[in-house]
C-alpha cells in the first residue's frame, strides 16, 4: 500500500471504506487525495457515497476502514474533541439545507458560530463577507425573509467566516435554478483563486466546468478522476 508523502494535501483518503450499522456498504476501497488549492468535483449516482465521502474527508464521520489524512494531519484516531479542535478555522462545510438558524438575522447568523467557536469578535468580518457575498442589504433579515439563493449565500457566509483552508460544499447549489447555481460556482472559483481548496458534491452536469478536476463515484467506488474540463467556465457578465 501506498504510503502518506510529505506533499501539501488537503485530504488524503487511503483504502477507505465505509459499512454503516445497518450493514450498508457505502464506499469500497478508496483511494483520493486532493492537493491544496485544487477545485474537486465529486459526481456520481444517489446512493453512489458522496455524502459519505465528504463527511468522512472532513472528519464528521469516520471510516470503518482506511486511513484519513485532513490538511497533513492523520484524524483517522482523532477523538471527537481533538478533531473540533483541529477543524477550527481550517476546515468549513456547507450543506445542501443549509441548516440557518431560522430566529437570528443574517449578520447574527453568521456572527454566533464563529463565536461559539472561539474565534473573538468577528462583526467587522462579517460584514465584508456579507458584502462579497451581495447581501449587505439583507444583514437584518430572518431566513424565512430570503430567497433560496439568498439563504444559500448566508450559508457559504457562515463557512467563510472561519476563513477555511478546505471548504467542503455538499450539493451547495442543489435547491437553486442553473443560474443562481453558476453564480454560486463562479463564488467558489474567485475564492479557489485566492487559495481554498474545495471539495463539492454536485448532481448538476452544468457546472461540471467549473472545477479543475472530477472523480466520479459509483456504488462506493471511484470510476475514474478526469481532468478538468476546461477551468475556464461561463462567467456571468
Ligand atoms: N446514516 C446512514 N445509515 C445507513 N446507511 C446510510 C446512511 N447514510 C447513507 N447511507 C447509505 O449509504 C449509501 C451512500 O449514501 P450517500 O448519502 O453517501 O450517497 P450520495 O451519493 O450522497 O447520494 P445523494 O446523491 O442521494 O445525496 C446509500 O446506499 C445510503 O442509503
Ligand atoms: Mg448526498
């Protein structure tokens, strides 16, 4: 087997497997590094692991089998409090829901979790991020208040508030139209050029383009890892 190098990963997956307690086998024997500063895409079927796969990349689940390596460091023993510890202000996630806290404002959203993490007063932060992300005119609004896109952008907020080096994104742009998506996408591009590494589930062909490589899963295996198609998608005028 393969052993860990000295090179600047951002994940590295060894042989790893996944059989949750109901016997599902949701990934067989993979094998997936992804250096720092690449875009990834991970494509595949429902049911093909790419959840699983990201949870387990980002340490928010473990594998029954294999090795995991986050940013350099081996997390596959990591305790659950060691692995907090070591995810902070690394390691961001977005998810397809996006989990907002539905009765605090856009600002408090993404204010409270940087807090409740330790990283001091980030209200200055929080409004760049805010105005990068177009929302400067929503920062008093409740969730229930904003468009889907909008939501989806408060949720890539509270990820960028942590200023990650790995932004880990799950079907980020799975509830919104193919242009709210491409913007979104487009977001992901200009931050990847500034130096976040990012690993993203997508079901939607279109936007395939936009990263700089694609490994594809399939029944809990990697079919193939193709290089980017193109790295120079349709940008929005
Ligand atoms: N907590 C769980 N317990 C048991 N089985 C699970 C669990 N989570 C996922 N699975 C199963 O593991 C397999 C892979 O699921 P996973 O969610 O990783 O797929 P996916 O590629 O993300 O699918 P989708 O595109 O629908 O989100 C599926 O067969 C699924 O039913
Ligand atoms: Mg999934």
């Amino acid at each position: 087997m393969e052993r860990f190098t000295g090179m600047s990963y951002a994940v590295e997956l060894e042989e790893v497997s996944k059989i949750y307690d109901n016997g599902t086998h949701a990934l067989r024997g993979i094998n997936l590094r992804v250096k720092e500063g690449e875009f990834v895409g991970i494509v595949g079927p429902s049911g093909s692991g790419k959840s699983t796969l990201l949870h387990i990349a980002g340490g928010i689940d473990r594998p029954s089998e294999g090795r995991v390596k986050l940013l350099s460091m081996d997390i596959t023993h990591m305790s659950e409090a060691q692995l907090t510890e070591f995810r902070k202000g690394k390691v961001a996630f977005v998810f397809q829901f996006y989990y907002l806290m539905e009765d605090f404002t856009v600002l408090e959203n993404l204010t409270s979790l940087a807090e409740v993490l330790g990283l001091g007063d980030v209200k200055e932060r929080a409004l760049k991020v805010l105005e990068f992300l177009r929302l400067s005119h929503r920062l008093n609004h409740k969730p229930h208040q904003l468009s889907g896109g909008e939501q989806q952008r408060v949720a890539i907020g509270r990820a960028l508030i942590l200023e990650p080096r790995l932004l880990i994104a799950d079907e980020p742009t799975g509830n919104l139209d193919l242009e709210e998506g491409k913007k979104i996408f487009s977001l992901f591009r200009s931050l990847n050029e500034r130096g976040i590494t990012f690993l993203v589930a997508t079901h939607n062909q279109e936007l395939i383009p936009f990263f700089s490589r694609v490994v594809k899963l399939k029944d809990g295996r990697l079919e193939g890892d193709t290089a980017g198609v193109g790295f120079e998608p349709t940008r929005d005028p």
